[in-house]
C-alpha cells in the first residue's frame, strides 16, 4: 500500500481562517472585534478566504507547498466544528466562487488544499436536526441523528447523543444509509471542487464500515487525494489501508516536546520513541504521516517552550528531519503565543515589526534545507542518541545520507566517527544547540 507521492515533499501550514487575515471587512459580522483583540470561544474576528488569497506569498516564502484549513462550511460558531450546512462556505468567509479562487491560486503556487471533514456531527442549526426538533418523531430525518425522545431537549443534559456532550452538536448516526449518502456527497463535492485531500475529524467517533466507504468514494475520484485522521495515540488502525493514508501525528510531537521543552525526556528516551514509532508505523505510510507541533487544539509552540525560542528552534530542526509531511500552525512561525483553546486561535499578527524574526528565519532555513536534500525528504529515518543531549536523526536515499543533529545542552563535540550511522557523513555536519549559532547539517 502507498500513498500519495507528493506528500513526501510537502510541508504544510495550518489556518484556522476565522483568525488568519481579514480582507473584506463587509463580511463581517456585527459583533466583530478588533484585529488582535483577545480570543474567547465566541467572539468573531472577520478572518475571510480573501485574507487567506492576499498573503500566499507569506506562506510560499516560508516553505510551505500545503494547506489544512480548519472547517469552511456553514456554521455558528468561529470555529465552523458546528456545520450547519456542508455545501456551502461559510457566509463570513466569502462565496464560492472566492473558494474557487483560493484553489486556483493555490494550485498556481503549487500549493495543495485539504479540507477538514467534520463528519462525526454538525450543528444544532443544521437543517435535518432543526427539522427534527420541529417535526419530532415525523421528521424525515429523525434517525439522521440519536434521539430518546420528545421534545428534543439541549437543557440541562441533552436527550440526543452528542459529541463529547456538548449540547450544539448532534451526534450523526453514521449506520442510516440516508446520512453516509449525504456524507459521501459532501466528500465528492469539494473534491469536485479542486481539494486535494480531507483531515478526519475525530474519526475515532464513528464506525470503521462508513470510514472504508469514505476511502472508496474519495479514491475513485483520485489516488492522489491525501486522507489523514485525526489521532492522539498509536495510529496503526487507520494506517491498514482501508481508511486513510496517515495520521496527525501527536505521537512524535509529544516525543519532541517531551525532550525540547518539558526536557522530561532525554536524547535515548526520545530515539528509542521515535524509533518505536517508525517501526510500528506499516510500510507504506510513513511519508503519509503529518508531523506537528502545535495545532488548534494545543498550547502555542513558543508558549510550551515558555518564550524560550531557541529551544524552540530546536523542535522544529526535529520536526522538519523525521520522514512524513511537517506541519506548521499558522502564527507559530512568527512566535504568536496562547494558551489551549481559545488561546491557541489569536489572530495572526500582519505588523512585520511584531515578528520573531528569529524564529522564521530559523523555520524558512529547516524548510530550504529539507527541500535541498532528497534524503530529509524521501529518506528512511533512524533516530541515534550521541549523550542525554544530542540526537541525530539520519535519513538514507537512494543517492543521498543526509543528518540532522540536535544537541539541548550548552555546547558538545561529537565525535561522528563512532557512530555507525554518522560515519559516512561529510565534515559539514553543525550541530544545532539553543546557544550557538543555529544550523542544520549537511550530506553526502
């Protein structure tokens, strides 16, 4: 089984596009607050695709080729996870005929679009639960979703099944026929869109049967059209080739950060994980995995490193040499903090003169270098612990070694001739510690 080939080069940027960039302020809801105002779980911004269209040269300069864009439907909310209607944009963010010009100037920058397919629930402004709510058992659609009985009741505890009980979104009961119809529409439309792909919203939530129609129906369209689940734990269930091409990989984040920023794991620990992890992972699916370290739902790179950027730096030196896709989560590449939700979702800062120049300059460098080097891209990966503090993650091509040395300690000289892997290595290999200068290292 493979996957998609052009993941192995990808480097994806994540937007939450509520919070990325207002272009058209006419799009704007009432109740919107200033730019850079604080977040809070309801307040409204005025992030538009317009926005999102203005500054893909931010995005290319920084290296990245890929987008995941948190939900664009339909919604109530500023984080869309509540659709109320899955065929049409979000009225806040444009049209779709703006959608369609995202994609065009996407794929002119060759740049890919991966939407995110929130399929385990929708709204309680959804069209089928508010007939349901109104028509009760003589609804059409009333086994579109689990109800126990009449009136549908939000308050105090829902009578309806939920996601995570929360009261605003219904639970869809994905064994009706009628609803994987109607979810594998969704899934063809965009596609007929121009999406290149679909991020599984917790997928863990539903059934195997509807995720293996899911595959079917986006695969006969493209097999070059990326699914990536959702996954907080081992990802092996969705890498057997009947559901999706990779996972989030939160996995090798918490390994990362473990070592870089909590420093609760040391270089051995963290090369025994990532190796564990490379090795679990089945043949075939390691470049669809998608690497990252901050997302929607976690606190601000720079935030776990406590404002500590060097050491941030060096998570992302780890994160742009293991095989599979890195993701950046926008705002984290000019060192916005926050953070969890909502803390996490501030809007991206457009003042220039507010940046963490060092920290991008530091990104773009990790992005340059892996897209000079076909092995940081296509390689396989071995992770190899030099001391408590160092560790070099190797990645073998076909025509290319090439490694990437982390060391969080003050200084170190490593000796690379007693390590089998870094032996055949060139000379230029510069270690990368949060006090020199920073560097990544070389090939042969």
């Amino acid at each position: 089984m493979t996957v998609p080939d052009w993941l192995a080069d990808a480097v994806f940027y994540q937007i939450f596009p509520e919070r990325f960039a207002n272009a058209d302020p006419s799009l704007d809801p009432d109740d919107v607050v200033p730019w850079g105002s604080t977040p809070t779980p309801d307040n409204f911004f005025g992030g538009d695709l317009q926005g999102i269209i203005d500054h893909l040269d931010h995005i290319v300069a920084l290296g990245a080729n890929a987008l995941y864009l948190t939900p664009v439907f339909e919604a109530d909310t500023n984080h869309r996870y509540d659709a109320t209607d899955y065929f049409s944009i979000d009225h806040r963010l444009g049209t779709l005929e703006t959608f369609r010009a995202l994609i065009a100037e996407c794929h002119a920058r060759g740049i890919r679009v991966v939407l995110d397919a929130v399929l385990n629930h929708c709204g309680n402004g959804h069209w089928a639960f508010e007939d349901v709510v109104e028509n009760e058992a003589d609804s059409a659609y009333v086994n579109w979703f689990s109800v126990e009985g009449f009136p549908v009741t939000a308050h105090p505890t829902p009578n309806y099944r939920t996601c995570s009980g929360c009261y605003y979104l219904p639970k869809w009961n994905a064994y009706n026929p009628d609803v994987r119809h109607h979810h594998l529409d969704v899934a063809r439309y965009w596609i007929d869109q121009g999406i290149d792909g679909w991020r599984l919203d917790v997928p863990y939530f539903i059934n195997h049967t509807f995720w293996r129609e899911f595959r079917t129906a986006v695969k006969s369209k493209s097999d070059d059209l990326y699914i990536v689940a959702e996954e907080w734990r081992s990802p092996v269930e969705w890498l057997q080739g009947d559901t999706a091409d990779g996972t989030m990989n939160y996995t090798a984040r918490d390994l990362i950060l473990g070592f870089s920023a909590d420093r609760s794991t040391d270089a051995y620990a963290l090369a025994a994980g990532l190796n564990a992890l490379q090795a679990e992972i089945p043949t075939g699916f390691h470049q669809g995995m998608l690497n990252l370290l901050g997302s929607h739902d976690t606190e601000r790179v720079l935030t776990r490193h406590e404002g500590d950027v060097e050491a941030a730096l060096l998570s992302y030196a780890l994160l742009f040499s293991l095989e599979g896709a890195p993701m950046v989560y926008y705002g984290d590449e000019v060192g916005l903090t926050g953070d969890n939700d909502p803390g996490c979702r501030g809007t991206m800062p457009w003042d220039e003169e507010t940046w963490n120049t060092r920290l991008l300059d530091g990104i773009r460098s990790f992005a340059a270098f892996r897209a000079q080097h076909p092995a940081m891209r296509r390689g396989r990966q071995t992770a190899v612990a030099l001391d408590a503090d160092t560790i070099a993650i190797v990645r073998a091509g076909e025509h290319e070694r090439a490694a990437v040395i982390v060391h969080r300690g003050e200084g170190t000289t490593v000796d690379m001739t007693a390590v089998p892997e870094l032996a055949s290595l060139d000379e230029d290999v510069i270690v990368l510690g949060p006090r020199g200068t920073a560097s990544l290292g070389g090939s042969a």
